[in-house]
C-alpha cells in the first residue's frame, strides 16, 4: 500500500505538505492540493487515520444504539448522554438498529475495529452471548434496557414499580376493566406486564387476554389501538397505554369518536415526554427520569474509561414517579 | 505497529484462527479467545479494520450531520434517509452538531478518514469556504438546509413559497397583525422571512418589528413566546410560528391564559409534525415533504456513490403546501 512518502515524492512536494493538506490546514495554495490529490488518487493513497488514532488510542466518540429515534424517548435519552460526553470531550455516533439483529451486530464492529472508544445499548436484540465477547473491544453499558445475565454496567429503572404504579392509580379511581399496550420482549417488558399485573391481582381483579395489545409505540399505534378496543363487545373502562406517545393517540382518536376522556375512558401514559402535558385533557403518566438516565449513563462511560476497567458489574437504579394530570 | 501475524506466533495458533477470533465467528473455543485476546493485548495489536476497508475502499456508511434530534424534524428526516439507505445496503451515522462549528468540522473527519463513504448536511454552520476542500474526500450532499455558493447537490423545499403561503393565509382571514417567529441564520432563514415579508407587502401590510422573535424551534419556546406576546401593549392578532412545535407550545400556553384559538389568537405552524394533528385544535401548518426529501436525498447519495461523480452540481426543490386545520 503507497505511503505518505510515497505521495510525497510523487507530488513533488515535502512530506509536512501531504500531510497540511490532508489534514486541511489553512494557507496551503490550490496548486499544491491539487498535486497532493492527484497523486494520493494516482496512488490509490488514503490517508490511514486509524493509524493516528491508534497512536493515541482512542477516538474520544462514543457509540449509542437506539432503536429508533422517532419515538422521543430516545432523542431525550441522546440529550442527557450528550451533556456529560461533552463535558468531558466526547462525541456521540447515533445508530439506529430498528431492532435488527444484524444491523445490532453490524454497529458493534464499531467498537471492534476502535472507530469508538465506548458503546451504550439503550435496546438489545441480540442474546448477551452473542454480544458478550465485544467487551474485550472497550466499554459497554446497558442504559434503559437490561438483562440480568449481562455482566456490564446498567443504568435502568424499576418497571415492575412503574407500570405498578399507573395501574394502582387506576384502581384507586375506580376501574376494573383494564387494557394493558406493551411488549413482552426483553426484560424490560416482561417486567413492567409484571408490575401492572401484580397491582391487579392485589385487588382480585382478572386480566382479559382480549384487552391486552402489543405494538410499536407510536401515536398511530394508539389510534390503532384505540379503534380496536372500540370495536370489541366487552370494551376497557381504562387504559394503561405503555407509553405516552400510544397516550396520546389514543386520547386524539377517542374523542373523534366522541368519548369523553377520562369519563368515558380513563388512558394513562408512560415516560412524561413533552407530549403528556400538550394534550387536552393533559395526560396522567409515569414519569421515568429520561434525562437523568441519560447522564448518569455517561458519568458511568467516563469512568470506565478512565480506570480503565470493563468488567465492572453495577446496577444503577433510578426513581419512577406517577404525575397525575386529567386524563385519569 | 504489531501485525496479525506476530499475534498468531504469541499466541501460538494459525493466522486464520486469529482472524475467527478478531471478526467474532461463531465456533471458535472460550481457551483460543482468551489466548488471542491475551496476545492481542500484550502487543498492544489493534485489528486494522481501516485495512480491510480500505481494501474494498468503502464502508458501506454514511454520515448524517443534524442539529438536534429532539427537534422531530430531523428523526423523521432521518427516517426518509434510512429507507433508501436499507434498500441499498448503507448503514447511517447520526452526529448531533448543536450548532456548534466545532463539533460540525469534527464530524467532517469522519469522511476525511474514510470512516464513511459520504457525509450529508441537514443544517450548516461553518462557511462553505470551510467545507469545500472536505468534497475531495468523497459526496457530500446538503439536504433541506442550503447555500448558493455550495458547489454540491441540494435537496430543498422552496421556503420562500412556504412561509408566503402560511401568511397569506392568515390575511386571507383577516389579520393585519402578524407576528413572525424563525431564525434569520443562513439562507433557509432568511428565504423564510423573506416570503411572509412578501405576502404581507403584497396586502400593504406593515411589519411590527416587536413581532419578531428568534429562538430555537421547541414547544418551550413557543410557551415563552406567547407570554412575551401577552405582555405587549400592542399585541398581534396571529402568529406565523415557524414550526409544529412552536405552534403547540403556543396553543397550550394561549389557552391557559384563556385565550381562544383561533377567535382570540390564530396560529399557524411549519413542517406538519405529528403533534400538529394532536393539538386541539389541531394545528394549520405548512407542510414539508419530510420523508420524500430524506429518500430523495439517499437516492442522490446512492447515485453518487455508484458512479463516482464527486462534481454534479444538482439542485432538487420538492413541493411545499398548506395544510388547513383549526387554529386559523
């Protein structure tokens, strides 16, 4: 493979030259790029970055993997990540694995060939035995998403308390006929189904399979949502919608519908995103600590870099709040 | 710098055996791992992914430069981006510059390093002047935001048009009052302000210079806007918002102050983000063909890429239209 010197030489210009220009350094004439250009292409030369960041040993960026940034869970989560990585010199590289395994698995390589120091799941679609082995490559931390037998650090919330929590609420307030929205995929969702049916069973009510729904959240996914339960015999008095997002759909399309909300439907949400409170009626919500989340995430990065150690294993559980608001 | 081979001689196993290692494929023993990770480390080896990329002199990855995901212009940008990118086997690398040139310039390393194949701008901080030398390190394409000056392919909305449209609606309805909220950076701000400057001037419609307000298109901003707005003397009659979320932020906060929309107060928005529909009432807004300008920026990055051509000078300009709810 041709070299800088061999640029050099062919260009007819000093070894530091090349390197001004590669580098983009100011104040080198157009003459002589276009001789260093042309000769790197005549040489099929590229600068070998990796070489100079190998030389340091790191990149100072940090890879985070979400599943889509559509839904403001994840752009929110980013902000808190991006206020500590910036403070401490980092750069954030965003990947979308759109909870694909191979794209997951595609994003580690990252890590691997040391594009980036460090790597946060805030989702994982893989098995942790199949992800396990890239903790030799650097740093990874699970931040929202968990599972038990990984043996890296986690940033996580109690879901069994959270979605506990909304479902006691709506218990409290009367209702007996609760539809539940949310996955079963992964801890986290096996969990928080875990913590709504726990308060249930608390007060002897039953659990219809029919009331219970499984999607991506989305708003379109809460109309959805909605127009189905409308739709069945024996219908919910209240929702419990696993997301704000779904909350809110669902409260658009309830009302199009001409229910009143919370008289004729009770709907309580997820996460407290800025959306909860635009509704009208403003929706009641479980309020995870995004934002917090998000730094505490990245404190944890900083020092693992810093010490050097990756085989810390640290749970850092976070508190979940209800907000009462109107929709309950 | 220690190559493969010297790993493999510590290690005391076959070069191939390393390479199954260093690239994760499945059967290879937990003992020969740890052998290669061991080796690997003592000789401070890095597998050179760089090489092997260079080798097939791509890395199938493209960069994304936005300002901020928080503001869901850009997940849904990106969500247009990443449809064609899948079709065509690209992964994205999302960076958030915060409008910060720095953070932008460092980005562009990423294309400079070959670390992606090309690099797309949805917002511009630093000068063109700045950027242009970084076209030599593979396309660059800019995508809503643009320049005059910039010597790269542009896919763009007609803002001009699209902010004429919105106030030419609020006159159409009556109101001489107009207050205008948008940056006036760069030249989307200034094609912006320029076209609700026109349609009032067509209507010998003076302009209120108290009526102007900058600030960063969030739902918080528009809740500070609308109690600037109450605390004049001489208050608007409508609000050209400049964003969805803007606009949502200012319905919220209008009708805790009372207000009705739109007999008290007409908001129009920009961009026809899912909120818009959500708000009550919902939002009039003027829509921008989000996805389709995210696929047909990756169709041209596609293009690009496949013949080579790193010198077309290619402005795409997608339609723009009203869409008529309830807050006018």
């Amino acid at each position: 493979m041709a070299t800088i010197e061999d640029v050099a030489k062919l260009a007819g210009l000093s070894r530091s030259t090349v390197s001004r220009v590669i580098n983009n350094h100011p104040y080198v004439t157009e003459r002589k790029k276009q001789l260093v250009y042309q000769a790197m292409k005549e040489l099929d030369y590229y600068p070998n970055s990796s070489a100079q960041r190998l030389r340091k040993q790191r990149t100072d960026t940090i890879a985070v993997l979400v599943p889509s940034l559509t839904n403001p869970f994840f752009p929110f989560l980013i902000e808190g990540l991006e206020i500590v990585a910036v403070e401490n010199g980092l750069q954030l590289l965003i990947c979308q694995t759109h909870q694909n395994k191979t794209k997951e698995y595609n994003y580690l390589q990252l890590l691997q060939t040391k594009q980036v120091d460090g790597l946060i799941f805030t989702s994982l679609e893989n098995d942790w035995a199949s992800i396990a082995p890239f903790k030799e490559s650097g740093p990874i931390i699970m931040c929202n998403e968990y599972r038990s037998e990984a043996t890296i650090p986690v940033v996580r919330l109690d879901q069994v308390k959270g979605s506990y929590l909304g479902a006691k609420h709506l218990i409290e307030n009367g209702h007996k006929k609760i539809a539940y929205c949310g996955s079963n995929k992964g801890e986290l969702g096996m969990d928080r189904q875990k913590g709504f049916l726990a308060a249930l069973s608390e007060s002897n009510i039953e659990m219809n399979s029919q009331w219970i729904f499984r999607d991506n959240p989305s708003i379109e996914s809460g109309k959805k949502i909605l127009r189905a339960i409308l739709s069945l015999e024996d219908k919910p008095t209240a929702i419990f919608a696993g997301s704000d997002e779904v909350g809110a759909g669902m409260i658009k399309e309830a009302k199009i519908h001409g229910l009143n909300i919370p008289e004729d439907l009770a709907v309580i949400g997820f996460d407290d995103l800025p959306v909860a409170q635009l509704m009208e009626p403003a929706l009641t919500t479980v309020k995870q600590p995004i934002n917090e989340m998000g730094q505490k995430t990245m404190e944890m990065m900083v020092s693992m870099l810093t010490n050097q150690d990756k085989s810390i294993k640290n749970v850092v559980e976070l508190p979940i709040e209800l907000i009462k608001r109107e929709s309950v």
